[in-house]
C-alpha cells in the first residue's frame, strides 16, 4: 500500500516534468532530450532565488515559470527553428536538442561546479500522518501542483485560441496554415509554454532529489518512456502514464527487488505499445503528418 | 694525421649528456561529467594539489609535473579509450587512478597492457586486485575493511543494548557491496538479524521504495552501501517517515564535508556515521600543509574538504617517493620499487603495498557527525569506539532522532 501512494504522488510529480515534452512532440514533432537538462536548469533558477533572495520554493514559480518560457521561446527560435525546412525534422530534433542539452548542462557546471545541491524549506523533510502513513509534505504540495499545472495547461489547449491552433497544428500543419494560424508563432508558443511548466516539475525535482548539472540524464531516459506510454500529445495521458509507471516501479522495488524495477517498467512499456501502438491516450492522427 | 687523430678523437667521445628539464606528463582520466563528477572534481583538486606543491620544490628529478586530464563522463567504456590516447598519442610518462573502482578496475587492465604503474586512490574495491595484474597500487584503505569496524563496535556491545536487527542497502557497485557483505557475516555471527537486505542498480532514480522497504523493516541499524545521492534520499525519506535507526552508516557520501551538509540539512546530520582513513585535523606528515594549501587555494572551511581530495594528493606522493627512490620515471622500476618498499608516508596515513598492491598499513577509523563536525573514532583493544586523540567526545548511540 504503501508503495502504491509513493508511486503515485511520485508519478505526479514526473507527469509534470514530461508533460512539456509531450506537449512539444505532439504540436511540432520535435523529440526535446534536452527535457532532462531543463527541469534540472529550473531547479537551479530555484535554488538562486531561495539562496540568495530568500524566497520560498513555491513563490518562487512566479519568476521561474517566466524566465523558464523565455528560456523555451529562445531555444526554439535559436535551434529547433532552423529544422523546420529538414526533410528528416524529428530524427534531427533529437541531435539539436541533445546539443542544447549539453551545451546547458556545460553552462551550468561552469556557473555551479559538479557539487550536489538539494533545495530546502521547512517542508520538505516533514510529513503528515494519515491513516497510518507519513505522507511528505512535499509530494502532497507536488501532487496538487502537478494537477493544477496540468489543468492549467488543459484549459489553455482547450479554452483558448492559442489552444485551439496549437490543436489544429497537432491534427495537421497545412491544414492549420492554410486556415490562416500562425505556425512559426504557435510553435514557438508551445515550445515556450512546455518548457515554462517544466519550471514546476524542476522545483518538485530538486526538492525531493539532490541534483547536480549531470543530473537530466537519468530523468530523461524516464520521462520519455512516460510520454511515449501515456500518448505522444497526450497531456491527461502522461498524467496517467506517470503514475502507472512509478506504481509499477515501486511496488516491483517493494514486493520484488528494485534490480527488477526497471525491467517491469519497460516491459509494461512494450506490452501497452504492442496492444496499442499510438499508446495509452495517443490520437493516430497526431502522427499522420 | 694530427687531424685524423682529432677527427677519431672527436667521433669517440660522448657529447656532453644535456639535463632533461622538460615537463613530465601525468595522465589522468577523470569523471568530470556524469555520476561521479562532484567526486572526480574532487579528486581533480587532490591531484591539482599536489602538482601545485611539487612543482615548487623543484618537481620530479628537477622537471616540472604537468597534469593531462582528460574526462572519461563517468564511463568505464571511455576511460578505457582516455588511458590508451594518454598513453600512447598524449606520451604521458606516469599515470594516474581515475575514480571509482569500476572505472579504475576497466581502466587497470589497458594501464598493464602499456606496462605502466598505476597508482591510484579511489578503487579500493577488491575486484581490482582479483585481476592478477602486477602493476595496481592503492593507496586507501581497502574497500572491504570499511565497515569491519563499525561491525566489530556493534558485536562488541552488551546484549542488553546491542541491536537486534540491521537492513542493509547497497548500489549494485564493486566498491560499496563488499564492505556490506563483510559487516553483515560479523553482525550476524554476532546475533544481529539481517531483516532487510536489498541491491539496487547503480542507475537508480526512485530510492522511495527501497527506503521505504527500511523503514518497513523497522531495522535496529541501517547500513548503506551509498555515494552522496542516495544516502541523502535515505535519509530525507527517513526523516519524512519519522523512522529513526538506532545507528546509520553509509559507505560514502557522509564524508563529503559540505555537500553532505548541503544534500540533507545540518540538523539532520547528526549522529550518521561514515568509514574512512582521513580527516583535516589528523596528524600525519603534510596533511596540515596540505589542507591549508585547499583552503588558500579553493577557500571555504576544513570541514568542506572531500575525502577524494586526500586520495589524489596521496597518489602523487607515492609516486614522488618511488621515483625520487629510482631516480627514474622508468614505469617498470616503480612498479618493482612499490612492490618491495616496506613503508612510505601521504596525508592518509602510511602506505605498505601487499603482492595485490592493497595497502595494508592503512587504519579504518568510523567518523560520526556531531554538531556539523565530522569527527574521527577508532577501535580500542576491546572493540568499543573511542575518539581519536585529543578529540575526546565519546560516540552518539543511539543516534538523536531527526
């Protein structure tokens, strides 16, 4: 049981680091590998703003969250961009991002050393009593930001213009360019608008881990098997992606042993993609183009 | 004929021998990137350390060190490919250890291909010296006397208050997993039940369930086979959980001096215990030089100090004593000088190689966290821990709660 709850509240918390990337995929079929690196930056911008100005973790979304956006919009201008007229735009996607993942990663060992750092409040460490359980402050506050972020991120797909081209991008580029959208400003929008929510799952990150600049590589390997799980596009389906993959993964670790783990999260991976190719929640459309 | 004489004379006489005063070049591998960078950073500035302090004195033989240090990302596979261009493109003429015992034991093996002596101080896990090579000299303590201390304290106890019960937790590593085996086969000669007893891929992400298999064991005593990463999970998911070990000791990572403190918070460092042969304050030859010459050069305080730093400048001081003995830097009269050289001092402590090159002069001394000092015990005659002089505080036990 217990393993259950920590997979869950857990799972919430890498829904909300991988959502940015489904997001980007299923607007402008550009696999973004350097999703690891950025909630790493973000926890980082976190940690200046608490060390040094002494604002709290959560206050602190006020300016990541931004700053996280420009720092999307810049790299989608600056990179990804220039793929558009590529024949091949998603195999590249994977090397220009890979790049932007080093080139950031390199920048941040310059400005902060390899050495460990851990974000901290006075409720990261505490936890709450509940029917026999602690429950971590922290993955509690996690898993309600997680929802709400998502939400949020719903509502604009849903309920707004930009949404509604972001959509219409999804079904088809042409399409979406011949009724008159934007593509170069949607793009960018989305790029922007998945790496801005990417500034939430990097504080949570840096909470609950220690994380150094070499830190992204171990989370993006996981936040890809979510989104490919829950649906390229899909960001309800990596919500319960996440949460089924780390349910997994942690009662495995529990009942079994953690060496198996990781063999059961993946097998479950190509078990669900053999039943259904386009994953939990993914539309065959989205990957017409 | 007077000329041919000359001419004969001039042929048959050796020039005159000019001093070889060019650089000699050290090859180092290290994990500048990766999982093991904070560490292999560390070891840089041992390493840095020492060639900075060597250099003054006039260098080897009167030639100056000059460090190649090339990155291996933490990858064994890579710092196979580093050590092979040091040593045949980069012609470095000495070699130093990379860090961890993976990468020194993948690397080791392509060093002895070259007939280079190989000197280093973090790989101290038994599978590098189980190879068979001759040309491997470790300079630390041996990875599988870690824990024996601590393991012998806890045996040493009146049942009354000795634990009942230990979980132990180990990365799937070749430097962490020994020590726990050795201290479990004492505890449990001793009475001390094994309730938990877990390895978990080095690649691990989500320590949650592995912490929470611990808590759920409601063990007397945790060992951890552990880096910085996640002994402080463990420890952040203990505190959440109210889960409070009589003693916790994790292999590494307590002993990263500020990082440590900075991972879980200084008031949950009190009382975690850590194995190791080195501390700032102790008293062996250069150590206080050496310390002074980190904080002149990295700043910050002595108690920031990683115990990877002492490793490298170790490891450079051997070297000095085996080539200032040669008076070469002929790899093969090292390695033969190493093998049969009876004591030679570093910052660590003495230095005695047996046939495998484990060092068997070094002493485990357990360091326990008091009050955002990590301070120094060791065994007395009747296995009881006892601080090592003039420190005179007794050990915390059992450990506060958090």
């Amino acid at each position: 049981m217990r393993a259950v709850i920590d997979g869950v509240l857990t799972g919430a918390v890498y829904a909300l680091m991988g959502a940015g990337l489904t997001l980007v995929f299923g607007v402008m079929n550009i696999i973004n590998i350097a999703q690891g690196i950025l909630v790493v930056l973000a926890a980082y911008m976190t940690y200046v703003l608490n060390r040094y100005l002494h604002i709290d973790l959560f206050v602190g979304l006020v300016f990541t969250i931004p700053m996280m956006f420009l720092v999307g919009v810049a790299i989608e201008r600056l990179f990804i961009r220039r793929l558009q007229s590529q024949g091949n735009r998603t195999g590249l996607s994977i090397l220009v991002t890979y790049a932007v993942a080093i080139i950031l990663e390199g920048l941040l060992t310059i400005v902060f050393s390899a050495d460990y750092l851990h974000l901290h409040a006075w409720y990261v460490d505490r936890s709450i009593p509940i029917l026999g359980f602690y429950l971590p402050y922290i993955y509690l506050m996690g898993f309600g930001l997680a929802v709400a972020m998502l939400a949020v991120l719903y509502v604009i797909l849903y309920r707004t213009r930009l949404g509604m081209g972001i959509r219409a991008s999804v079904q088809s580029r042409l399409g979406a360019e011949l009724v008159g959208i934007d593509i170069n400003r949607t793009s960018t929008l989305a790029f922007g608008i998945g790496t801005a929510v990417t500034a939430a799952g990097g504080m949570i990150f840096g909470a609950t881990s220690v994380f150094n600049p070499n830190s992204g590589y171990d989370l993006i390997s996981i936040l890809l098997v979510i989104i490919v799980l829950g649906g390229l596009g899909s960001i309800g389906g990596a919500l319960i992606a996440g949460v089924v993959m780390l349910v997994i993964e942690d009662v495995t670790a529990v009942l079994w042993s953690p060496i198996w783990s990781s063999t059961m999260f993946f097998a479950v991976l190509v078990v669900v993609l053999i039943a259904h190719p386009t994953g939990l929640f993914g539309k065959p459309e989205a990957r017409a183009q | 004929m007077a000329a041919l004489a000359l001419m004969v004379a001039a042929c048959g006489s050796s020039p005159a021998k000019s001093a070889n005063t060019s650089p000699i070049k050290i090859g180092i591998s290290l994990s500048l990137s990766g999982d093991r960078a904070a560490d292999g950073k560390a070891l840089q500035q041992g390493y840095q350390l020492w060639a900075d302090h060597v250099n003054a004195q006039g260098g080897l033989l009167g030639r100056k060190v000059e460090l190649d240090i090339v990155s291996d990302a933490s990858s064994p596979s890579q710092v196979v490919t580093n050590y092979q261009k040091l040593i045949s493109v980069d012609n470095c003429q000495l070699v130093f250890g990379p860090f961890s015992t993976a990468l020194t034991k993948a690397a080791s093996q392509v060093v002895a291909r070259y007939g280079y002596a190989f000197v280093e101080g973090a790989g101290s896990g038994p599978s590098v010296f189980q190879q068979g090579l001759h040309n491997v000299f470790s300079v630390s303590l041996p990875a599988v006397n870690e824990l024996q201390s601590f393991a012998k304290w806890i045996g040493s106890m009146p049942a009354s208050s000795r634990p009942a019960t230990a979980a132990y937790a180990t990365e799937d590593d070749p430097f962490t997993a020994p020590q726990l085996d050795v201290a479990r086969k004492i505890l449990e000669a001793d009475g001390v039940k094994t309730v938990y007893n877990k390895t978990y891929p080095i690649e691990t992400a989500d320590y949650g369930p592995i912490a929470a298999g611990i808590i759920g064991s409601h063990a007397d005593i945790v060992l951890a086979g552990t880096t910085l990463i996640d002994i402080s999970a463990f420890i952040q998911q203990f505190a959440q959980q109210n889960y409070n070990p009589r003693a916790l000791i994790g292999s590494a990572g307590p002993d990263q001096g500020s990082q440590f403190i900075q991972a879980v918070g200084l008031n949950h460092t009190e009382g975690v215990m850590v194995p190791n042969s080195w501390y700032p304050g102790a008293n062996f030859p250069g150590n206080k030089a050496m310390v002074a010459a980190f904080l002149k050069k990295y700043g910050g305080s002595a108690a920031d100090i990683s115990s990877d730093v002492p490793q490298g400048y170790s490891v450079g001081e051997v070297i000095k004593q085996a080539v200032d003995a040669t008076h070469s830097v002929n790899n093969a009269k090292i390695i033969k000088y190493l093998h049969s050289v009876s004591l030679l001092q570093t910052v660590q402590g003495p230095v005695r190689f047996d046939s495998t090159g484990q060092n068997v002069a070094a002493e485990a001394l357990i360091f326990q966290w008091q009050k955002g000092q990590l301070l120094p015990f060791k065994l007395d005659s009747s296995n009881h821990l006892v601080a090592v002089p003039p420190a005179t505080s007794k050990i915390e036990y059992p450990k506060p709660n958090w």
